[in-house]
C-alpha cells in the first residue's frame, strides 16, 4: 500500500470508525493480503466466489479467518464471541468487515459485489446502520449498491428492530440478502415443513436477494417451490452449500440466480485467487 495513501487511510478510520490502524498492527502479506490483530486473534480474510448461472462470478462472500498462538484457527463465531464477553463487539465487527473491504478493494474486479455478514446483536444495539461504514465504501469508490448485507432472519425475536436496521441499510443503498434460509431441514426428515410465519417473516424484509441453504438439496420439490415463491415475491435467489455436479443440476434446474459451493469455489486468501486467475490466464494465452 503507498505510503501517502496508508496515512490517508489511518486518518480516515480513526476520525470515522474510531479504529487505529496502528493498535491493529495492519500488515499486509503476499498469500493473505491485509491483516490485522486484534486481542490476541490474528485476523484474515477469505472469499468464496457467487456464481451466476453462466458459470461467471458475480461477486465473492467475505469470510473471516481468525487464529490465537494458543488455540489455533477459531471459528467466526467464537471470534466473535470474544469481543462480545469483552464488550468490544461494535469495534470488532467494525474493524472485520473494513479488513473485508480492503482485501476485496485491493484484489477484485471493482465490478462483483461483496458480501458481508452482521452481527445479529449489531441489528439491535445498534442505530444508523451502515452510514459510518459508508465513509469506507466511499474512500474506495466502491457504491453502497455493490456491497449485499447478510442477515440471518431468525436471529432475532425483535421484530421491530430488525425491520428498522434492514431499512436503515436499504436507504443508503446497500443491497440485503437474507441468510441461511432452511438451515433446519435435516436429510432425515421426509419432507420440509415451511412454517407459513417464516416465509412472511423473511417477506416482511423485501430482502434484494435470499440464499437457501444447502440442505434444502435433498428436498427437490421443496427447493423449486421456494424458489418460485421467492422469485414471485421480487426477490433473487442464491442456492448453496453446492458440493457436488448433481447439486449443481438441481440447482440450475430450480432456476437459481446464483449459486454458491465447495464445488464451484472454495474460500481462499485473496492472494491464492490472484495467483491462479493470473496462472490461468498465461495458459489461456
């Protein structure tokens, strides 16, 4: 990163996010890109690339990578966790999701779109969603309709307050995705049982785009149904969990938008992915 530009930036997330860039020991490293630390945890990102029905990327959801010296690589959600006990979520979640940013800025085509978890506490406990963020996005030149927000529907009971941060999202320009839809259907079970409230909750958001869980795969009639329902009621729909080319030929068969999996990408350093697209394109010269 030029010298100029890393002041710049310091400046900029210090005055907006209240982050310090320096108490984050910010390095940035061949393989993984930008890291940072943050309370003992090493944080990185990956990205796992959103495949349109084409087989072209569409944009890459960003995933975070987190390890201590002690315990090794966390899960996100322990990370997470963490810097909830320590009443630090805000800051953390701040802090992950401009790393995102930067990695995703600095390596891709400014074209795809990005896709970022919440928190659902942040949903909550938190007003102006997205507004100080912005400031970011703007920096990067990167349009707020470029960047899908993803929420778990059923993360929280409180209603009220996750349609009040959707729309806060939405009024800036950010893209909403509902998350993990289906995620309770079990293979086991002999059909999946829609529970009629959940599909209005979900409604209720006017999500942009909604991603079916994998395990929905094993529910063919049920998989077509909701993408038909989803589709009927203006939104996109993202099949994932997509591990092997049945799948995929379900998948497409159902008329997803997009597409997501181990078998069309796994997550990797955005080094990795720079390394190979320019090893694939010597071999395609």
């Amino acid at each position: 990163m030029e010298h100029q530009q890393y002041l710049y930036l310091k400046l900029l997330l210090r005055n907006n996010l209240f982050l310090d860039l320096d108490e984050y020991t910010l390095t940035n490293i061949k393989q993984q890109g930008l890291v940072c630390s943050f309370m003992g945890m090493r944080l990185s990102s990956v990205f796992q690339p959103v495949l349109r029905a084409d087989g072209k990327v569409a944009g890459r959801e960003a995933l975070l990578r987190a390890t201590t010296p002690g315990l090794g690589e966390l899960a996100p959600d322990a990370a997470f966790n963490n810097a909830v006990d320590a009443r630090r979520l805000v800051q953390f979640d701040r802090l992950v999701r401009t790393i995102h940013l930067l990695n995703h800025s600095n390596n891709f085509d400014e074209h795809e779109l990005l896709f970022l978890h919440v928190h659902p506490r942040l949903l909550t406990s938190v007003s102006d969603h997205g507004r100080i963020f912005e400031q970011i996005l703007h920096y990067y030149s990167v349009p707020t309709s470029r960047v899908v927000i993803e929420i778990k529907g059923f993360a929280t009971e409180d209603n009220t307050r996750l349609e009040e941060a959707v729309n806060n999202y939405r009024s800036l320009g950010y893209k909403i995705a509902v998350d993990n839809f289906g995620n309770a259907y079990s293979s086991s079970d002999k059909a999946f049982n829609l529970q009629p409230d959940s599909f209005d909750r979900v409604l209720k958001l006017r999500p942009d785009i909604v991603k079916l869980d994998g395990a929905l795969l094993h529910a063919t009639g049920t998989i077509y149904r909701l993408v038909n329902a989803f589709h009927s009621a203006g939104a996109q729909v993202i099949i994932a969990g997509i591990e092997t080319r049945e799948q995929l030929g379900i998948a497409r068969n159902a008329g997803a938008d997009l597409l997501q999996g181990h078998y069309l990408g796994c997550p990797e350093f955005s080094g990795d992915v720079r390394k190979r697209l320019c090893r694939n394109d010597q071999l395609a010269a």
